[in-house]
C-alpha cells in the first residue's frame, strides 16, 4: 500500500513538472514581456528613421 501512494505521488509530480516545462510561456514568465518589449522598441526605432 505504501508502494502504491510513493508510486502515485511521483506520477502526480512528474506531471506538474512534464506541465511546466511543456510550456515556458505560461504563468508570470517574463518571456512574453521581453519579447513585446524588444518588438515595440524595434519597431519605434523603424518609425524614427523612416520619419527622419
């Protein structure tokens, strides 16, 4: 029995970790931020020569 739910246990987990880093943009990561952040900053700086 105690085999049994350590065996449950670690499958439960491997889960929640398999889900984790199944998708990194999931949750509060930052990535998404970053990735917005540098496309607006590319993209000004594209309007800025262009109007220049």
């Amino acid at each position: 029995m105690r085999n049994r739910a350590k065996a449950i246990a670690r499958a439960i987990d491997g889960a929640w970790s398999h889900q984790d880093q199944a998708d990194p943009f999931s949750g509060s990561s930052l990535v998404p931020m970053l990735i917005i952040g540098l496309a607006l900053t590319f993209a000004g700086m594209i309007v800025a020569v262009v109007l220049s």
